[in-house]
C-alpha cells in the first residue's frame, strides 16, 4: 500500500512537467498580450513592463526560469493584479473555493445518500420513485438556474439570506446548495444502484443468514458495497466542484479562485493562468490517488501490487 | 477609457439574467412599486454601500488606467483642481487661483496650507514630483501619455530626457508652476483626471528605507492620501471600505462617515444586489444589463444621460475593396441609426454620424446625415459597382459580446437590403481582437472611445497619423495639420471651428463608421441625495448624503453647488 502511494507520488513529477510545458505553451500561442488594450502603450512603457515580468527574454530562458521559481514555491506575479504575487491571489482565493466546495459536498453527499438509501431499501415503490424523480429534476437542472431562483426566493421574496457576496455564515448556504445539488442527485442515484448491485450478493445473504438484524445488514454491509461508485465518482466530483465553481461563484460574487480559470486566461495573465491550472491538475491528480487508496480501505476484495 | 464594459461581462450574467427574468415574470414586486427593490436602508446612516465592478488594477494615481481605480483614487486623493459634480467645470481644490501667461502656456497655481492624511503638510513639491513620476519611463505608467501636455513631456517619457527637464516646477512650497507644450483649452479640466493627484513622496521615501516595495503604497496599512475619504480597508476581490479624513482641506463639506465599496463583477448580480438593499447606488462602473433596460426604465429610481463616448466602425482604408471611399461613404449612409439604437441597443443611445458626440466643451457637432439609401445607392454606383453584388466579400469583426453581435447583425441586414452587399461577420475574444486591430489584419471592426476630458480632441486625435489608436491606415497631413493649428490657436471659438473642418475632412473620407453616442443608465436609491447626471458620469462621493427621513421624491435633489461656493 505504502509503495503504491509512493509510487503513485512520484508519477506526479512528470505528469505536472507536462502540464506546465502543455500550459506554458499554449497560453503563449494565444495571439495578444497581457498589457494589449484599445488604447496603445508607448512603447518604452511596455518595453519596461515587458522587462519587469521577464517577458522580453527568450521563451526558452523564460520557461527554464519559470521552473527554477516553481521549484522554490514561486508562481511569479499576476499581470492584471500587479500589486498582487499569483501565491496571494491562489492563498486568498483557494480556501475560499474549499470552503464553498466543502460546503456542496457536505449537502451533496448528505442528500444523495439519504436518497439513495430510501431508493434501494423501498425500491419500486412510491419513495423511490419520489427520490428518484427528484434526483432526476436535480440534475436536469443547471447551477445558472438554480442560483438565480433561489436567490429570487430566499434572498428577494423571504429575505432570509445575502444574494451574493462572501463573509458570514450566511453567504455561504446558496452557494453551496446551488453547487452541491447537481452532485447530490448523481450521488442518490449512484448509491441506490450500488446497493441494489450488491443486495443479491453472498455476502449480504451470510449476513442475513447468520442473523443480523436488518439495520445493520444495510448499514455495515449493503452501504459500504453500495457506496464504492460513489467514492470513485467522489474523486472527479469533488475536482469539478473546485474548477466547476466559476459559475456559482460569478453569481454569487464569491472571491474563489473559480473566475480565475476563466477570466485569467482572457486576460493573457500569463502566470496566474498557469498557477491556477497546476493548482487544478494537482488536485485532480490528488483525488484520484485518494479514490484509489479509499476503494482499497472500503473493499477488501480489492488488493494492491 | 476601456469600452468593452457595457458589454462584455455578458457571457455569464445573461444565465443569471435567465434568473431575473424569472423573476420579473413572477411579478416579484418591492412593496414601493414605483421603485427597483427595497427602498429602506440597510445600513448604518451617513453610510454608502456602492459597487465597483471589480478589482482595480491600480490604486496609484500615476499608474492607474482603469475606472475601478480612478473612483477610488477621485475619491481619496485630492489635486489642483476638482471637476464640479453636475457641470464638471473645473474648480479650486488644493489650488484656490491660478494666473495664466499671455501665451496661455505658463499656469501658476497658488496652492492653500493642507495636510496629508497623517499630518505631513502638502507642498507643492509633492505634485513635482507626482507630475515627473507619471513620465518616468520606470514608472511604466500606462497612462504616461497623459503627461505629454507638459512641456518636454513627450522626450521625458520616451527616456530622452531627465524627469528633471520637464516644464514643471515649485517656485516655493505654495506656488506650482506648470509649462504647457500647447496652449490648450481643456488643460484645467485635464487636470482635474485622476493622474494628476499628488503622491506622498515622503510615505515612497519611509518605504524605500524600511525596505517594503513601492507598489504596496496603496494598501490601507500603508496609504497616505489627501482626499475627502481614505481607504482603511481592502479585502482583495471583495470590498474596500473608505472613511472621512479629517484632514480633508474642504472635510467641513464632505457628508458621509464611510463608503463600503463592493467589488461586484457580474452586472446582474449588482442588480440582484440592488434589490435586496445591498447597494444604494451600483456606482459609476457598474453598467446595466441592456436586456432589462426597457423594464427597468420604468421605475422612478431610474435615471439615464448622454455620455462622452462613441461607438464606430473602423475601416481599414489599405484593403480592397474598402481603399475606395465612395463604397464606405455608402456603407455609412446605409445605416439607419435611429432604427438600431430604437429597436437594438435600446438604451436611448443618441444615433450619431459623426465622431464628436455633440455638444461637447461648445463645440457645434457637424450633423452629418443619420441615414439616406437613395445617397447610398448612387455613391455604390459611383465607386464602381452597378449592384451590390459586384462588391467582393467583406468581413467585419467585432470582439465577442450579444451586445456587439446584435449591432453587427442589425448593420449586415441593413446593407444586404439597402445596398445588396453582403457582409460576413466574425467574432474575436477581446484580446485576440485588440491584436487584429493593432495589426490592421481587419477590413471592419467595431471599436468605442470614451473621451477622457470635455475637448473634441480627444476624439479627433484618433484619426492623427500619429494616434496609435487610429487603426484605419488613413492618415492626411492637412488633417494633421489642422490638429496641431487648433490646439495652438488661442481663442476658444476659433479653435473650435478649426476642429470642425478637420472631422468634415475627415468624415468625408470616411476611415470610421460612427454609430451612436453613448448613454449611461443608473438605478440611485430615492434617499441616496447629491449625484447629479453629468456626460462623464463622475459623481464624487463628498458631495452625496443619506436622506431617508424624507419621502422618497425622485429629482427633489437640491441644485448642485455654484462652482464660487465651493471655492474658499
């Protein structure tokens, strides 16, 4: 197991060398410049602007500095926030993301399992359906839809919460229903299959058969088997929360670092594009590692070289 | 100015629009109908919650070239002069007089004894230094240009010349001597733009030996500034908040304890914000959504005026078939302005042909015709081609945004049926395009220009050969010509007439398509009192107060002050 995760660690080297290299280059194939704008810049101006961000040297000179800096943790300065180093603007935004990520995931997987369970244990009958059905209207329904609603009616008709902006408690409840909800209707189904997969399965029959009573058979047994497709599908969810956050976080006007994907990248902000998309591949590499690792804590059956 | 803002944070804020839409279809009413939203305060009185439209890029007046940072900066530093809140004419401010040489050439700005926000009094020095400092080539100021109308301030920035050499001096600690390169007419409204503001060169000074970099001047644990507000907070990406300073020279007149200023991008959810009461006023560079324009301009806290900024076309003038200026004299008489502004952009835009909006600083706009196919059809005629068919293909290119799509679209149909051409439209991301117009790689592109002082000039300068800005690869010598003349010529009207057969000239050879002038549209809460509609849409804080005891009246604004009262 340990070996597996070293080994699993040290692909990650490559992998993000790659990463840096694809995104290096492609962000400076893109045609204009960090500092282009309707109005022209004397050049001595953007020749000094230019020589601050090291962009008059060689692209190569460029890239192999670009790497000695990220070696010592420096992801270089943000052109569109030049007060501003890419490692504060990613301190500043990140843990804002987390918080609204862990927020949908919490309420996603709080509703998807409870759904799910009711699926599978009463399957075909009125619960199941009613859950499932709304599974369904939950994933049929995208954030830019439901964020407007309920800030509609939660915000503007009940005036119960904030409609957008970040600081309390209470910034952070329509957010994270708007982003979570999506998630908890994949999960309710995902769950309700899993458990109806291993229901007929032996082990479930010696449990029952050596006399369990009901409760614990769904709870120790069915559950965990039921919930192997939901923590594989866990790991991509929880990195589509963080990246699949520029919406929610536009309309809620939450100062993530979700916009950024987006936005940076318009913006020729060279390094901050690169900062946020190493950020992104690392988390992605991260959870899918974390799945892995969780399948072999959740299945025994399951065993590692 | 930037352009693009009216239109360009679209993508996601039309999703959010879909919301909204809702919304109003659900008849989602305020219990004031006459009003957008609530109409109680939310927050403490003598305070201001606005919006800023997002992050700015610089709080430091030399650098900053974006509006999010001028607000911030008109609002905490103070200069010579200030423009008045509803004529923008310029007024005493740290100056209270100023003498003017013969030749117009020389200002002598007598300064009034006031302080820094910590105590350091303010000297004439300290906008020596500011006015150097902004044409330092190592300040990289992108806005250095800015200091071109000071004598030598050309060479200054290109590096040929010291900072030393430039045409300003202090004479002693309370008298500023400024030496223009032209004698312009605008100069002390110029003066009054956000590049000009003193600097603290003696907070730059502390910096440098406690070792911190310049460029964190500005944060509020560091800035030093002289203006009716200083900024005491600011969480990056969420809000600023700005509180009286008491050394203010005129803070006996400046009404609100504090300013909490948001930074709100998307412009549906300022608007969402401003129902529910979390904005008073979405502020000068929160624009609003064009969708809801019609809906919204039924309520009685809404309000709209001209703005100084034009939308055009741009012709590459080198690249056939548009070398020919009788076709693109017909492809500006084909358009019918009223009707786009009318049935398209719908924000009471005012459909315009020519480049100068009209009225701007006195000046007689030329009133060239709005729309006329017969004209159209025989200039086509006259360029050569029996039909329109016969004009080979033409593309125009617009950055991408519904806003611009929807004029580019209105536009295609109207030469399709007016003249027979057929026009293909493209579509570029913002900095792709700004590329393909720098590079001329465009036959026609769309662009707008935002004047930033009340002088013609500002908008006919774009059409100099030396404009980096021009992008039409037209230039004329007499053009230029006439240029320079006016802004040497020292009477106002005869200046301004010169102005006038210049665009003529170069109307006639037609290198732009203009389109319309710019509106802005507002939503100002009824108790928020003192901002008076002007064409720049400055709309500085200390003249603004919370009146919530008074019935919420629209337009019950007392008249704005009388520039003598002002100046003490």
């Amino acid at each position: 197991m340990t070996r597996f995760v070293l080994r699993r660690l040290a692909e990650l080297v490559p992998t993000a060398l790659v990463i840096v290299a694809a995104s290096f280059a492609l962000v400076r194939l893109a045609p204009g410049s960090p500092f282009s704008s309707e109005r022209e810049i004397p050049p001595e101006v953007l020749s000094q602007l230019n020589a601050k961000y090291g962009f008059d040297r060689p692209l190569p000179e460029q890239f192999a500095r670009y790497l000695g800096n990220l070696l010592r943790g420096d992801l270089g300065l943000s052109t569109k926030y030049p007060q501003r180093s890419v490692n504060e603007i990613i301190a500043a935004g990140f843990p804002v993301t987390l918080t609204l990520a862990g927020v949908a995931l919490i309420w996603s997987l709080l509703v998807g399992i409870t759904a799910g369970i009711i699926g599978a244990v009463r399957q075909n009958t009125v619960w199941d359906h009613a859950a499932m059905a709304t599974a369904l209207v939950g994933l049929s329904i995208p954030s830019f839809v439901l964020g407007p609603v309920l800030v509609l009616v939660v915000s503007l008709r009940w005036h119960l919460l904030p409609p957008a902006g970040w600081g309390d408690w209470r910034h952070v409840i329509l957010p994270g229903l708007t982003l979570g909800t999506i998630y908890a209707a994949s999960i309710a189904r995902l769950t309700r299959g899993g458990m109806l997969e291993v229901v007929r399965s032996d082990f479930i029959r010696t449990a029952r058969a050596k006399g369990l009573p009901e409760r614990l058979v769904i709870w120790r047994h069915m559950l965990r088997g039921g919930l192997l497709p939901v923590v594989s599908y866990l790991g991509p969810a929880i990195a589509s929360m963080l990246t699949g956050s520029v919406v929610v976080e536009k309309i809620f006007n939450i100062p993530g670092i979700g916009p950024y994907f987006v936005d940076a990248a318009f913006n020729r902000d060279y390094f901050l594009v690169m900062g946020i998309v190493l950020l992104y591949a690392f988390f992605l590499l991260l959870m899918n590692l974390l799945v892995d690792v969780a399948y072999f804590l959740l299945d025994p059956r399951i065993e590692y070289p | 100015m930037e352009l693009r803002r009216p239109f360009v944070r679209r993508r996601i804020s039309l999703a959010v629009g879909g919301g909204l839409a809702i919304s109003l279809a659900l008849g989602c009413r305020p219990a004031d109908t006459r009003f957008f939203g609530t109409t109680t305060p939310r927050h403490p009185p003598n305070e201001l919650w606005i919006n800023n439209a997002g992050e700015p890029e610089w709080l430091d007046p030399n650098k900053c070239a974006d509006g999010n940072g001028g607000e911030i900066i008109w609002n905490t530093f103070a200069g010579l002069v200030q423009a008045h809140p509803a004529t923008l004419e310029p007024m005493p401010a740290i100056a209270t007089h100023w003498d003017v040489s013969a030749d117009r050439r020389t200002y002598t700005f007598h300064l009034r004894p006031s302080e820094w926000s910590d105590g350091t009094p303010l000297t004439a020095h300290d906008f020596v230094f500011s006015f150097r400092r902004l044409l330092d080539p190592r300040t990289a100021s992108k806005y250095a240009t800015n200091g071109h109308i000071f004598k030598g301030g050309a060479a200054v920035s290109r590096g040929a010349a010291p900072p030393e050499s430039l045409g300003v001096r202090a004479v002693d600690d309370r008298t500023l001597e400024v030496v223009l390169e032209d004698p312009l007419p605008y100069v002390l409204s110029f003066l009054t733009f956000y590049s000009f503001m003193p600097i603290p060169r003696h907070l730059l000074a502390d910096l440098e030996r406690r070792g911190i970099e310049e460029a964190l001047w500005t944060r509020p644990e560091h800035v030093v500034s002289n203006g009716a507000y200083r900024l005491t907070e600011w969480k990056f990406r969420q809000r600023m908040v700005c509180e009286r300073n008491p050394r203010y020279w005129d803070a006996a007149h400046v009404r609100l304890d504090r300013v909490r200023v948001a930074m709100v991008e998307s412009y549906t959810t300022a608007l969402t914000m401003y129902a529910a009461g979390e904005f008073d006023w979405p502020g000068s560079n929160t624009s609003l959504p064009a969708e809801f324009m019609d809906y919204l301009a039924g309520y009685q806290d809404f309000h709209r005026h001209p703005y100084l900024a034009s939308y055009y076309y741009w012709i590459n003038t080198t690249a056939p078939p548009l070398d020919n200026p009788l076709l693109r004299r017909a492809l500006a008489l084909a358009i019918d302005r009223e009707a786009l502004v009318r049935y398209v952009t719908r924000g009471g835009q005012i459909p315009s042909a020519d480049l100068v909006p009209h009225g701007v600083a006195g000046y007689q706009g030329l009133d060239r015709p709005l729309f006329d196919p017969v004209r159209a059809r025989r200039l086509l005629l006259e360029a050569g081609y029996p039909t329109g068919a016969a004009v080979p293909a033409i593309t125009l290119t617009y950055n991408t945004s519904e806003g611009h799509k929807q004029v580019a679209e209105a536009i295609q149909q109207m030469w399709k049926d007016v003249l027979g051409i057929t026009v293909e439209l493209e579509n570029q991301e913002w900095k792709v395009f700004l590329s393909t117009a720098e590079l001329n790689n465009f036959q026609l592109c769309r662009m707008g220009w935002t004047g930033d002082y009340a002088d013609p000039f500002t908008f006919l300068e774009l059409l100099s050969s030396a404009c980096g800005n021009n992008h039409s690869n037209w230039s004329d010598p007499a053009y230029d010509q006439l240029l320079t003349e006016a802004n040497r010529e020292p009477d106002p009207l005869a200046r301004l007439a010169k102005f006038r057969v210049a665009e003529a000239l170069a109307l006639e050879a037609q290198p732009l398509i203009p389109l319309y002038t710019y509106t802005r549209s507002q939503l100002v809460k009824p108790y928020v009192r003192g901002i008076w509609g002007n064409h720049q849409d400055r709309h500085p804080w200390k003249y603004i107060w919370i009146d919530d005891s008074a019935p919420p009246e629209p337009g019950a604004d007392p008249p704005p002050p009388a520039p003598g009262e002002i100046a003490s």
